[in-house]
C-alpha cells in the first residue's frame, strides 16, 4: 500500500464533515480536536435524516 492519502493530509488539521448523498457538504465542523461540536454534527445529520423519511 502506498498510504497515498495520509502523507497526502498528514499535516492538515482535523475536520468532521458530512456529505449528502450527491456529495454536496452539509456539514463542515471547525477545525479539531478544540473544534469538534459533535453535538452541533449529530443535530444537523438527524435534521438530514428527518427530511429523507416519508
């Protein structure tokens, strides 16, 4: 394995994002581990998945 992507983004900080199904952000946290809100995350995926139910 070559790891391409971690010597790629080694040295960037941390970020919690989510993506919608057609790959748009709807979510992108601060940068971590200070700016983690997870709880701030969980509510805007739980809003995400409230809209997808019919």
């Amino acid at each position: 394995m070559k790891n391409s992507a971690a010597k790629a983004f080694a040295a960037h900080p941390d970020r919690l994002f989510i993506l919608t199904a057609d790959g748009k952000i709807a979510y992108r946290g601060a940068r971590g581990p200070r700016g983690f809100k997870v709880d701030e995350m969980a509510e805007r995926l739980e809003k995400l998945l409230d809209g997808k139910k019919s």
